[in-house]
C-alpha cells in the first residue's frame, strides 16, 4: 500500500509539473499556475536550525477533487509539494502516513535531481519508527483563487527528518 501510495504521489507531482509549465495562450495570464506565493517562517532540512521558506514561484491545480501545491523556493532549487486527494470544499485535510484520502507531501533539497536522501515524503518512516505527517488548512478556495495553512514533518530513505512549520499559501487556483 505505501508503494502504491507514493507511485501515486510522485505521477500526481509529475503530471502537476507538467501542466504547471503549459502555457496556454487560449487562457488569461492570471489564471495559469505560477500566480500563487508560499511563506513559512520555520524550514529546514537533517536537524538544521529552522529557516524561512519564501516562493514566488508556486502554483495551485485542481484537476477534479486532485488539489496540488507546488513551490520552489526563491533563489534556490528547494520544493515543496503537496497533493490532497479529495478536494471539494474548504477544510482541513491530513498528511498523516497511511491516510485514507491519499494525501502526502514531498519536500526536495534540489528538485532538478532529488532522488533517495534528497527526496522527503510524509510517507516515508523515520529512523526510530516516527512518522511523517502534516496538515493542509484551506481557508479559502473558489473557481479562482486558493489560500490556507500548513504544516510538513517529512522524512527521506535514511530516515532523516525536513520539516515546515507555519506554511502559508495565497493565489490564483488553476482548475482543469
């Protein structure tokens, strides 16, 4: 099951990219991803002390009740992603390891080649037999727009530990 879970959630972040890099000349400029911008104030990666996470490059899809969030951080190769699998309202949504709805996120010290000790799951365990997990708090969500919270405890195949606290994200929400 998680390595169904997690074939899930990378093809979802793949897709997502794909369809976050489209530009579509038939659509108005406000309303193709890249509109959105995520903050966290407390960001970091293997026990280093918390940092400040800042996009301007981010981008929210919905493709039918499949909501994702994806962002780079500002001069840097850093991301985070986070896929919601049932999407239909506002509300608060969990990350917890094994959850039902097929939520996770993923954080990436070098999305260009992240692989192994560079990708961070919610699904993955942690040395010791932690867990990851998180919660997606969405305030606000219209055929247009998209905001909330968050938070991410994730941890990479050697069982070390990423991690975002006070997550905040605001834009333009790109439905298929």
């Amino acid at each position: 099951m998680k390595r169904i879970k997690g074939a899930f959630i990378i093809t979802m972040l793949i897709a997502v990219t794909g369809i976050s890099c489209k530009k579509d000349d038939s659509k108005k400029e406000e309303n193709v991803a890249g509109a959105a911008t995520v903050t966290a104030s407390n960001y970091g990666f293997d026990g280093t002390a918390g940092a400040s996470f800042k996009s301007t490059k981010a981008g929210i899809v919905q493709v039918g009740t499949v909501w994702t969030l994806s962002a780079i951080k500002d001069g840097s190769n850093e991301s985070i992603s986070i896929v919601l699998g049932n999407v239909t309202a506002t509300g608060t949504y969990k990350l917890d390891q094994g959850n039902n709805e097929g939520n996770g996120a993923i954080m990436l010290k070098d999305y260009k080649t992240a692989t192994g000790e560079g990708a961070y799951s919610t699904d993955l365990p942690a040395t010791g037999g932690m867990t990851g997990g998180g919660e997606v708090k969405i305030t606000k969500l219209t055929a247009t727009e998209a905001e909330g919270e968050f938070y991410i405890v994730a941890h990479n195949s050697a069982g070390k530990e990423a991690f975002v606290e006070q997550g905040k994200f605001t834009g333009t929400l790109n439905k298929r």
